[in-house]
C-alpha cells in the first residue's frame, strides 16, 4: 500500500479553506447590498408643497427642521418632498437652499440618512 504524505493534505487543506475565506469577503465587497447601502438613503420623489419656516407650526414632527436653530427656520424655506416607500408614500420635510428655484411638482432627489445635504434637482 502507498505511503500518503500526510503535511500535503494538511496543507491543501489549509490553501483550501484560506482561499474559501477569501472569497467570502471579495463577495461581500461585490455584492449588491454593500453597493446600494449608500443609494438606500437617497430617494427620488416629487415636490409636493413649499413651506416658509415661519408657518411651521409642527416643527418637531419634522426630523429635518427640528434639527435647526429657531432663527434659521424663520428665514428658510422649506420643500415638502414625497417619495414611494413600499407600497404608500413617506414626506420628508427638506431645508431649500436660498439660491434653489424648486417649484412644487419638480423631481428631486433627497438624503434620509443627512438632513444636511442639500436638495438636488433630477434631470431629465
């Protein structure tokens, strides 16, 4: 009967298990969910209502307005955006720029995650 060299297969045992795991974590870079984690936060929807920060009244209710000092609500304005989420729709209340010609009915495209980033218009 053959002798069988007992550190080779221990070693292709290694290399075999060293390469698995390396292709582990190569898949998880590639995958789609490590791709769309930052376009998860963004969102596409339409201008549904321009409001003057003076005439908000529920300025706690709105996780992006609330986030701001008192003065600079009064002297913003801000777009009420309405984007899908699932199967009904979700309002996110977003700060316009000063310099923003935004009218109700433009596609924008908005950042959950960061109340700080701006509006952006869509192009189409």
């Amino acid at each position: 009967m053959a002798r069988i060299n007992a550190s080779f297969y221990h070693n292709s045992a290694v290399w075999f298990v060293f390469a698995l795991s390396g292709a582990g974590v190569a898949g998880c870079a590639n995958s789609p969910t490590a791709q769309n984690t930052e376009a998860q936060h963004r969102k596409t929807g339409w201008v549904h209502n321009i409001v003057e920060g003076k005439d908000i009244t529920d300025i706690h209710d709105r996780e992006c307005v609330a986030a701001l000092p008192p003065e600079e609500i009064k002297r913003s304005r801000f777009a009420v955006v309405r984007y899908s989420r699932g199967r009904g729709y979700q309002n996110r209340t977003a700060q316009i720029p000063d310099s923003s010609d935004l009218k109700i009915g433009d596609l924008v495209r908005i950042n959950l995650s960061d109340c700080g980033q701006a509006i952006v218009r869509e192009l189409h």
